[in-house]
C-alpha cells in the first residue's frame, strides 16, 4: 500500500470528520443522514491516518509529494 495523500488533502480530510462529528452529536444532523455522516468521518479519518486513500490509485491521483 503506497501512500497517496499528501499533507494538506489530510488536513482537509480530518477538519471535514470533525465537523460531521460535531454536527451528528449537536443533534444537527441525525437518523440516516447522521449514521452516513459518522461513517465517512470514520472513513475520513482512517484514510487520513494511513496516508492512503483506496479510490486515488482507480482514479489516477495521488497528492502526496515525490
């Protein structure tokens, strides 16, 4: 698994979970929509963590520097 993310695409990944986060547990968003929100700030922040992002290589990007 070569890492595909570079600082800045992570940093953006995990303020995005954060603010699900905070807006699923304000009561902002909830049911479904709260549940999806809570699974891709989980997504959001493993990827994130791991450098690596498993749509990137189907897609042909990388943000990480050589």
């Amino acid at each position: 698994m070569k890492k595909n993310m570079g600082l800045a695409d992570r940093a953006i990944r995990l303020v995005i979970a954060a603010a699900l986060v905070l807006l699923y547990s304000q009561g902002i968003i909830s049911g479904t929509l709260g549940t999806l929100g809570l699974v891709f700030a989980g997504v959001f922040t493993v990827t994130s963590l791991v450098r690596f992002c498993p749509l990137y290589p189907l897609l042909g990007i990388t943000t990480a520097k050589k």
